[in-house]
C-alpha cells in the first residue's frame, strides 16, 4: 500500500532524530615526510594516507537556501538530505536548512552559489534557465512521457550533460527532485482536446517557452503574477491557468476552476546545486558522504512529492472538480514549433527521449 505524505514526514523526522547519532569531528592524519619530501608531494601523500584510513577530513559547516515552507516535500527532502549528509560523514558536514526563502529567493540564490557566498540551495530549473541556459531544455512541452521515463533521463546520460554545464558556472549539480506536473485548469468550458483551446485566455509564467507553448496550441498565452491568477479567474479576466495539483489547491484556484485537464504539459524538476568552492573544502570521503546523503534524500522526496500530489488531487475531487484524460499526443504533435524555436536544446532532448 502507498504510503501517505503523513507517514513519509514522519520517517524524515526519525532520520532527523538518528543521522547525528554517534557522529564525532575526525582528524587528520599526516604521512611521514622526510625533509627532501616537496610540498606538493606531502600534500599527495597526505591524501593518499586519509583515503587509506577512511578520514573524513575537518568539520565544516555550511548553509542551504530553500524556498518553500516546512511541511513541503521539498523542503522536508532537502532537511533529510542534510540530516544524511552529517551522518555519512561522520557528524563532519553539517548543513543548516534555511526554508521559506530566509536567505535569499532562488534566483539570488544561484548568484551566491555561482560566487562562493552560498554553499548549496535547492533551485528549479525554470529559475536556472536564465543563468544555465542549457537548463531550459527540462521546460519544454510534453518533453517527459511519464515519471519513470523523467528520471530514467535525468539520472542518467541526461542528467550527467546538464551537470557538466554546471561546471562551466562555478557549480556542482548533486540530484534532481520532484518538483510536480502542469497542467491546464479551466473555470467554464473544459479542455478535452487542442481544439478546445483555440481563442481562450490561459494564464501562462512570464517565460518564452510557456507564452510559444500556449500560442501554439491555438490560446492566448497571458502572463499574470501568480497572486493575481485566483481574481483573474474569479472575474473572468483569464478563462483558465496551468499548474502541479498541489498548487491548484493549495491556491484555491480549484475552487472557482473546476475543470482540470491531464495533459502534463511540462514537469521541470528541481536539483540541488553546490559551490564549487565549498565543494572543493571537503576531503573525497566527505563528497562521497553528501552524494550519497542527496541520492537517498531524492529518491524518498520524488516519491513524496508524488503522494502529496495524489493527497492534493484526491480534495479537489472531493470538492467537485472534474478531472479530464486526453489524448497528449494530440498536444505533443501540436507544439513541434517550439521546439524548433530552440534548437540549441536538441541534443538534450535527444538523451531525454531516447532514456523511455
């Protein structure tokens, strides 16, 4: 049986309370040095000597920004991924988690990870496309034909290509995280094909990809701040808008745009970056630690980020809302145009595609 968000939140909280248990500072271990020995060569052997014993290296502390509230998969993802990293260290890394944007936004976040005064933070790849702009790639519609095939790509060749970009900014990509699925949501008539869509108004984010999107299914593509979607809907200045299910309800906007439509028009994940400087201050036992802390951390946040979006879903069904299949290839088949807008991301999306 799934397993509900509740008792998810609750293992992360158990992980919480057990990953420092036993955790202690280690020392360094220095090799023997005769007096001919360079300083380049004892710096070799020293290394050599604490990967020999499984030092970890110095304790060392660092800072993730995190935009979400608590309670959030996601945030509650990026808690156990700081909880695991001090455990598989040795209590030697510690992450503090700094959720509801107490730091920074996500924009400015990647700003400081880029110059070395953020350690990490967790990001969307919309928010990295500005900066990375291979990173716009994860945004275009209908890209991921299910959530295995998603992450089939993104842990693998796919997910190493946009990674290595990284590196070209200073940064250290570690895992990708669920960040939802969306979708078109309308208050009159319902969306049941792509000609449904012709002249509507559809609220879209303020990006080229999704204003290209809209257009191109035959709608006016109109970008609204998110705050003002739930009046914009209620007074019929938009007829519908697109997003994950636990932002349709959670805005409220199921309340007076019953209609959802399952098309899944984008999933852009979510990842977890790394400053190449504060990358660079752990020991190889460290990094192993935290690499291996973000894969377990990701693995549990995709599954509960999925059952928080069934949670969402189950309320607005209850509540009235009508939820409508369609035939996506219809919408795929409708959009190619945008994608040849952007042939840059070709060759990722190429990885993407042939991952299913």
């Amino acid at each position: 049986m799934k397993k509900t968000l509740a008792a998810l939140l609750s293992c992360a909280m158990v992980v919480s309370m057990t990953a420092c248990d036993g955790s202690k500072p280690a020392g360094t271990t220095a090799a023997s040095a005769t007096p001919e020995t360079t300083a380049a060569e004892r710096v070799e052997e020293t290394t050599a000597a604490e990967a020999a014993s499984g030092d970890m290296g110095d304790e060392l502390h660092f800072k993730l920004a995190e935009n979400q509230a608590d309670g959030n998969p996601i945030t509650e993802g990026m808690k156990m991924f700081a909880d695991l990293a001090n455990k598989y260290t040795d209590g030697t890394v510690n992450i503090d988690v700094y959720p509801n944007a107490a730091l920074c936004d996500e924009a400015s976040s990647i700003d400081q990870v880029m110059a070395g005064t953020l350690d990490f933070s967790r990001v969307n790849t919309n928010s990295m496309a500005p900066v990375v702009d291979l990173f716009g790639a994860f945004s275009m519609p209908y890209l991921f034909s299910n959530t295995e095939a998603k992450y089939k790509a993104l842990d693998g060749a796919a997910g190493e290509m946009a990674f290595k970009e990284l590196e070209n900014y200073n940064m250290v990509g570690l895992d990708f995280y669920e960040a939802g699925s969306r979708n078109f949501y309308t208050t009159d008539k319902p969306i049941t094909c792509v000609a449904d869509l012709k002249g509507m108004k559809i609220r879209v984010q303020q990006t080229e990809v999704a204003i290209s999107m809209v257009q191109a299914l035959g709608a006016e593509a109109t970008p609204m701040d998110y705050g003002e979607v739930f009046q914009g809907l209620q007074t019929g200045i938009v007829d519908g808008a697109e997003n994950d299910f636990v932002s349709y309800y959670t805005s409220g906007h199921y309340e007076v745009a019953k209609n959802f439509t399952l098309d899944g028009h984008m999933a852009p994940p979510a990842l977890v970056i790394c400053s190449k400087k504060t990358w660079d201050q752990m020991s190889d036992a460290q990094k192993e630690g935290v690499k291996k802390a973000s894969r377990e951390a990701a693995e549990w946040q995709r599954q509960a980020m999925q059952d928080y979006q069934e949670e969402s879903r189950a309320k607005c069904e209850e509540s009235g809302c009508k939820i409508i299949d369609v035939d996506v290839k219809e919408f795929q088949d409708t959009v190619q145009s945008v994608y040849d807008k952007y042939p840059q991301y070709k060759e990722l999306v190429d990885l993407i595609r042939s991952a299913e």
